[in-house]
C-alpha cells in the first residue's frame, strides 16, 4: 500500500509539473505574441507619423517657394526695371 500512495504521490508530483510547465510556456508564448504585436502597431503608428510630417514638410517647402516666387515677381520692377 506505501508503494501505490508513494507511486501515485510520485505521479501527481510528475503531472503537476508537466502542467505547470505547458502553462508557463504558454504564458510566454501569448506575451512574445502580444509583444509582437504591441512592436508591430507602435512601427505602423511611427511609419504614418513619419509620412505625414514628411508630407507637412513638402507642403512647407512648396509653400516658401510660392512665396519667393510672389515676392520676387512682385518686387522685381522696384527700380522700374522690368526683366520680362
């Protein structure tokens, strides 16, 4: 009777740790994913910033250019001299 309460003891000892094992695992599996994840949204999220402060940044340019463009063509006959 010691032998089977020892074997069982034994085997539920052995059980125990299996699962506790598959669960851990488990765990550091959904977090690796849900890193994953988190790492895969926070670039997507840096990707569009960057396109849209890239694009603010050309409409910034064109903008300037439009204005020297203004300034020069209204200031060019300042001296009554006209180049066209």
């Amino acid at each position: 009777m010691k032998k089977v309460f020892v074997s069982f003891a034994a085997l539920a000892l052995v059980v125990s740790i299996y699962s506790c094992r598959e669960t851990t695992e488990e765990k550091a599996e959904d977090a690796i994913e849900a890193a994953a994840q988190d790492t895969e949204d926070n670039l997507e999220a840096a990707g569009d910033a960057i396109e849209e402060a890239a694009e603010e940044t050309g409409d910034a340019i064109e903008n300037a250019a439009n204005e020297v463009k203004e300034e020069i063509e209204g200031t060019d006959d300042v001296n009554g001299d006209d180049d066209n």
